[in-house]
C-alpha cells in the first residue's frame, strides 16, 4: 500500500476516518508543491479513474490522507517523469497490491540534477517524437494536427522541447471540452507576444560580454515568463468572472 506522508498507521486512520477534505482543501494542500494544480484537474484525474473520493448524501466529494498522497503521486510523476494517465494508473495499482514495480521510462525523466547551471547558452531538454506520442497518450494524426496550426513545432533536428509534452497534454484536455486545435490558435498567438516582450527586456543581458551576465538572463527569463503567466492567468479569470478558492 501507499505509506501516508507521516504519522504512521494510526493517525492515517484516524485521518481517513475522521479528517476527509474537500475539494478546495485538497486544491490548497496539494498547491504547497503543484502551485499549478487546479479544481478541475483534479475532477479530471477522477474522471479517469485515477482517483476515487467518497460522496456525502449531498454529491460532495470527500478526500482521504490516502486520496491526497495518491493525487501527489500522479502529479509528481507527470511532472517530473512525463508519464502518459494509462501508465501511472498501472504504476499505481500495482503498488497498492503490493509489487515492487519500476518506474516505467517514457520520455525524458527530471531529476534533482536539472537545475539551471551558470552556461554561457540554455541547456534545452529534448524527446523524440515517438517519445512525444508515448508521453502526452497521442496519437500521429493528433500531432500532425496540431503541428499545423503551430501548436507544436520541432526543433531543427527533428526532436522535440520537452516542454511539448506539456502542451500536448494540455491540448488533448481541453479536447475533452470541445475545444479544437484551430480554436486555440488565438492562444498560441498571445504567448507568442508574451514571449517576444520578455525576450526584448533580457535581449540586452543576452548579449553582454560578462557570461555571468549572460546567466543572470536566463534567470531574468524565468522570473519574467512566471510573472506573465501568473498576469495572464489571473486576466481569464477576471474576464470570465471566475474564483478559485
């Protein structure tokens, strides 16, 4: 079984029995380190069997200690292991029967080794496209769409931005509702202006002598590209009315 995250097996019951959590709970616990996280992602992962909450007579849902460690689970090994829903339900499942299972290989693993290093040039991560395909649960005809309206591009090489992984997945979700490929042009657009206006700002850094300069650029990229995400972020939500808790 899944160990809880501390306290051992008693205050694991007593947190199953007595401490379920809402939804919102859940969304703030598990933003402490998926700042990204949101309602609907996980409804999502419910919806695809990942998780199952209890119900109250109401609807309602109710997490467990158990629910919100396994939701960890799923998220970490998204995020730093790239892996398709299908591979980490399996994974899952067969750690709470009790086999010691590897964790599969698909595309290319995070570790604690990725942290940014003081280099004259941006190290870039790179999958296959069969690594792509494999990572994001796409198939050919889905990528070859979404290449065409400049969703997705490869890289001179013909691999990918691991990055890529991300979009796709995020394509394939919004699918889910209804919105295709040639709706989210305007999107792809917009970010394309973001990005040309943080890179303006840095452009000078970048072409400093100083290559200690020239790695406080791509720091400076960083720091800009989450501020812009988080205005944009917070500009939808303001447009479409909506709070998250």
């Amino acid at each position: 079984m899944l160990q809880t995250p501390s306290g051992g097996a008693g205050s694991g019951t007593a947190a199953r029995d007595s401490g379920l959590m809402s939804i919102g709970t859940v969304l703030n616990v598990l933003r402490d380190e998926f700042p990204e996280v949101t309602i609907s992602k996980i409804r999502f992962l419910e919806s695809e069997g990942l998780v199952e909450p209890r119900r109250t007579p109401s609807g309602y849902r109710k997490f467990s200690a158990g629910d919100v460690e396994r939701l960890g689970h799923i998220l970490r090994m998204q995020r730093d292991h790239y892996l398709p829903l299908k591979v980490i339900r399996e994974h899952l499942d067969a750690m709470e029967r009790g086999e010691a299972v590897p964790l599969p290989l698909v595309g290319r693993q995070r570790t604690a080794q990725d942290a940014p290093a003081a280099v004259e040039g941006p190290t870039v991560a790179r999958v296959g496209r069969a690594e792509l395909l494999a990572a994001a649960d796409i198939d050919e005809g889905e990528l070859k769409e979404w290449e065409s309206y400049g969703l997705i591009a490869p890289l001179e090489d013909g691999a990918y931005d691991a990055e890529a992984v991300t979009v796709a997945a995020l394509v394939a979700e919004l699918g889910r509702f209804g919105i295709e490929p040639r709706h989210l042009r305007v999107m792809k657009a917009a970010a394309d202006r973001e990005a040309g206006l943080v890179d303006q700002i840095v452009a000078p850094l970048k072409r400093h002598r100083n290559p200690q300069t020239r790695a406080h650029a791509e720091a400076r990229t960083k720091e800009l590209a989450d501020l812009t995400m988080k205005l944009h972020a917070a500009l939808v939500k303001t447009a479409l009315g909506v709070r998250i808790p």
